[in-house]
C-alpha cells in the first residue's frame, strides 16, 4: 500500500511539474558570450569586410567605398585647416567576446575632400 501511494505521489509531481522554455529574442546574446550560431554572423561579416577591402583603389570616392562595403561601423568627419577629413571604420578583427563591435576592431578608412587617400593604422595616425 506504501508502495503504491508513494509511486502515485511520485507520477502526480512529475506530471505537474513539466514546463517549456521560449527564447523570443533570438540575437544569440545571453548576456555573457555569443551562442555559437550567432558568432558565424559577425566572423562571415569580418570576413567579407577583409576582403572588399583588398579590392579598394586610392581616390575612390565614399560614395563608391560605401556602396562596395556597406555602412561603416563608426563614420568621422571634421575639417583640418582648409581640408575635410572623413574615416570610415569597418569590422575586420574580434578583439573581445564582448558583443560590442569597438574601433580597434575595425580598419579605418581615410578619406580627404571625399577620395580615398588610405586605409589601416597607418593612414588613421598621418592625419
């Protein structure tokens, strides 16, 4: 008799205590770390940012270099003396699991009087 009421009490919290669970947001950000579907999105992003970036030509013009590569992640503009000087950034490289895309993760893009007159570290510090 035991027996039989201690595996009926057993089956009838078993039987009430099941539940589902929804993810509604779907970004693949949990607070802590990308899931690993998510991470595929930004390394295939970083990817093809790297290599529209081989294809660039000095003196291209930023209408040119958005349409090829997309909005840029961070956009500076500001005159210097009688110049405007424009950078764009672009996500090429993951730094941080962070979810949050930084500049030192990105290439810069420097352009004067709207041409293109380089692109990296290099060009980003002569100006």
């Amino acid at each position: 008799m035991k027996t039989t009421l201690l595996i009926s009490s057993v089956l009838a919290a078993s039987m009430t205590l099941t539940g589902c669970v929804i993810a509604v947001d779907g970004d693949g950000w949990d607070g802590d770390s990308y899931d690993s579907s998510s991470s595929s999105h930004w390394e295939n992003q970083e990817k093809q940012n790297r290599e529209k970036l081989a294809t660039l030509n000095p003196g291209m013009s930023v209408q040119q270099v958005e349409t090829l590569m997309g909005t840029a992640a961070f956009n500076e503009f500001y005159q210097q003396n009688d110049k405007q000087i424009q950078v764009l950034f672009y996500r090429t490289q993951r730094t941080k699991g962070d979810g949050k895309t930084t500049k030192d993760e990105c290439t810069p893009l420097v352009f004067e009087q709207g041409e293109l007159k380089g692109w990296g570290e290099r060009a980003y510090q002569s100006i």
